[in-house]
C-alpha cells in the first residue's frame, strides 16, 4: 500500500459516541489486543506423547529408515512431521544430553538436522561435545504405541549390522509435544525442552496469523472508541439500575471480517438490563431476565433495525417513555444514548443476521452469550475483562470452552481480550463491580 489510510472514526461516528445527556464524549481508552487460543491450540500446547529415540551411524540412516517401514505399520496414520527425524547429540535439548550420553557425535560445519528443511533458529550450535570415531545421529523412531518395545529390540537385534556393533542399540523412550506448534516461539521453547521442533508458518488449530494480524492493523486505530463507549453505555445503565456494569458495542466496518477496510459505523449499544423491570425496587432477583444480557439486547437490537429495514420503514421508533413490564425480549432503546444511536439509518441494507459485525464488550460473554454471538454470525468480538467462572470464550483459563473457534461448531470468527495501557491485571479496569460469578 502507497499511501496511509484514515482509519479511525469519522466525525458521524465521533458524534455516535457522544452520550446524551452526560454532557461529555467518550475519550478513547488505549490498550493492546491479545488474540485469545482456541481450545485446540491449548491442548497443542500441553499434549505430549511418547516415542521411542536410538542412536545409529550416519551411514546406516536410510538403510534404517527402510527397514522401520517394513517393520512398524501404521507410521503413516500418526502425524508428527513437525518433529525432526534426525538430530545431531550437540542440537537436542540439554535434558536429554545429559540422559543419553557420555561419549557423542563430532562436530563439524553441516546442517545440524538431516533433511531438506532450513534450519530453525533454535538449534543454534550449542558447545562443541567430544565426538566417538563413527559419526552418528540420533534418530526418532515412531510414537511408542505403535509397537512394543519388546517387539522393536528384536528387530533392531536381527539387522545388527546396520549399527557396527554386535549388540542392540539402547532405546530411549522420550516425551514430545502430540500437536504441531503454532508460532516460532513455542517450537523454539520446544526444541529445548523435548525435541528439536519445526514451525511450519501456519496454525492448525486456529486462525491463520496473517488473518490475525490483517484484522489488527484495521482494528487497532478506532477499538479503543469502541472500549471506552462500551464502558460508557454499561455505566448508564447501572446508574439507572437496569443490571450490573456490562456495555456492549456492535460496529459494522464494510468488507469480510479478512478484507474489511472501509469506515466503521456504530449500528447498535446496549446495555445490561436484566433488572429493568425491578429498576427502583429494593427487591432485585440474582440473575434475572436473561435475555436483557447486553450482548443479546444488542443483537436483538440489530435484528429490529434490519426488520425495519426490509420494512421500509425510515425512522426506527421512538424512546420508550414507559418500560414495558412484560416484554421478555427487551429488543428495543431503553437509554437515550441507545435511541441515538439505534435511531441512525446506518446499517447495511439487504445483510443477513450479524454476519461480519464486530462486537465490542467490557466483560467475556458468558456461554449463552458467546453462543448467540457465534449463531449471529459476527466475524470479530473484544471483551475487556475475562469471567473465569461464567465466560464462554476464553480456552486458556476458567471454564476453557474457547467457543469462538471450535470445529464441531458450524461458525468461527476472530476473538481478542483487550488489555489497557498500563493495566496489568487484563480487563481490570473494566470490572466495575461486576463479581466473578455474573454471567455477562
């Protein structure tokens, strides 16, 4: 791209973001984006199996190779190539150096690993090792499930020549990572601890880094508006007692969520109202409505404007004077900010659900909300503050259902935590009150 492009709100989205009746405007809060894991790419990172490890003269590879694909069946249904086959003793990691062995291989100016691939940063030459008279590699043999060890010295005991000596080699049983890595810092980290590792440049469990880090490059100029607005809408909604501190924002930027780049539009607010109809009382129910969590009064929302859309209806009703005791669905402005920005005929005509939308909300969805999110078909979502005990999105920590992007589910769409300038609690200061056992 030539030349820079103005991505942050413009003036009819600055005035959006104004609160009627506060007498302020939203000041953009500044942060970063942490890209949540998926629930896979947890598992990736803790999952290990066993295989079984032998130390074999460089001249015998292939002839080895050849004779472990006779002898082992099944090596093909098991995927572990981002694992080397070979290493050299001086590349793998120091535990298994000091495991393995007293005498090692020499050290000479090739490649520490015998294959094709380029090498990765992380097996740099560690200290030269005093070297045997017979150059040799350690070879990884196949996960250890697929034979039995029993079963393998006996082959190894049949083709005795293939390693100079009359005896067997000694077989390691060694721990490694089950699943691929998914950045160049976990291999490396990795490659030092388990095994000499291989990062492909992709993510198999997850979003594609480059998707990731295209969506942040349009995001980052204006999310912290969208913050900073989701915190004011939850504020005046606890002010007026309607529910707890929980603000939501949904903005619609043109484009799919890979390729959007036009100026965003707010289209919606809400606020958490599951206790409107008790608002003033003294009596408040623990949970109640649950349909006036903040994300679902925000969908709901954008239904109604796309109703009246296909209506042809111009104006969106008005404010509601009186909030109405009965209705359950709570799809419509409760708040004159809400109306402000509900009442703006700034959605996309002829669009399907929330396909694409970005929603923006002060607190992690809890699992009905980040379902809902996920039915509507949204293609990013940022919360502020992680519900360890309620939320529905994060994978790492509490409940771990990672329901942005999981393969069973027949949607998936981009998730990030928002982490203020200077904050290192993550979300803290979007707490507000809300305990760690509200469901937002």
């Amino acid at each position: 791209m030539n030349e820079e492009v103005d991505r942050s709100p413009g003036e009819d989205a600055l005035q959006n973001i104004t609160p009627i009746g506060s007498g302020s405007v939203v000041t953009s809060k500044h942060g970063r984006l942490v890209p949540l894991k998926t629930k896979a790419e947890c598992r990736a990172g803790s999952e290990t199996i066993d295989v079984y490890v032998i130390e074999i003269p460089i001249k015998s590879a292939n002839g080895l190779l050849n004779l472990l694909k006779d002898a082992i069946p099944g090596q093909d249904t098991v995927d572990i190539l981002h694992l080397r086959r070979f290493a050299k003793a001086d590349f793998l990691p120091p535990g298994l150096q000091k495991r393995f062995f007293t005498t090692h291989d020499p050290l000479d100016s090739s490649d520490a690993i015998i294959n094709d691939e380029v090498q990765h940063p992380s097996l740099q030459r560690r200290d030269p090792i005093p070297a045997p008279s017979t150059p040799k590699l350690h070879l990884l043999i196949c996960p250890a499930f697929l034979i039995h060890l029993e079963d393998l010295s006996a082959v190894f005991a049949k083709h005795s020549q293939l390693f100079g000596s009359a005896a067997p080699p000694a077989i390691h049983v060694v721990p490694v990572p089950a699943l691929a890595p998914t950045s160049a810092e976990q291999a490396e980290i990795w490659s030092r601890t388990y095994w000499p590792t291989v990062y492909k440049r992709s993510n198999p469990f997850g979003p594609h880094p480059s998707i990731l880090s295209h969506a942040e490059t349009y995001m980052l100029s204006d999310v912290g508006y969208w913050m900073a607005l989701a915190g004011s809408v939850a504020r005046d909604a606890k002010e007026r007692g309607y529910g707890p501190s929980v603000g939501c924002v949904i903005v619609e930027r043109g484009g799919s969520a890979e390729t959007a780049s036009a100026k965003p539009e707010v289209v919606v607010v809400a606020g958490d109202a599951r206790n409107c109809e008790h608002a003033g009382s003294a009596e408040v129910p623990a949970e109640g409505n649950p349909m006036g969590h903040a994300v679902m009064r925000a969908i709901s929302l954008v239904a109604q404007k796309r109703s009246l859309q296909s209506n042809g209806t111009s104006s969106p009703h008005q404010l509601s004077p009186a909030l109405p005791k009965k209705d359950v669905s709570l799809d419509f402005p409760l708040t004159p900010l809400e109306q402000n920005i509900f009442g703006q005929d700034n959605l996309q005509h002829n669009g399907y659900l929330c396909l694409d939308l970005e929603i923006y909300v002060t607190h992690e969805p809890c699992v009905m909300c980040s379902m809902a999110i996920l039915h509507s078909r949204f293609g990013r979502c940022v919360f502020g503050k992680r519900m360890c005990r309620t939320g529905g999105l994060t994978a790492d920590d509490g409940l771990s259902y990672g329901m942005f992007w999981r393969p069973e589910l027949n949607w998936k769409f981009l998730c990030w935590e928002w982490v203020g300038e200077g904050v290192e609690d993550k979300g803290s200061e979007m707490t507000d009150g809300v305990g760690e056992d509200v469901h937002c």
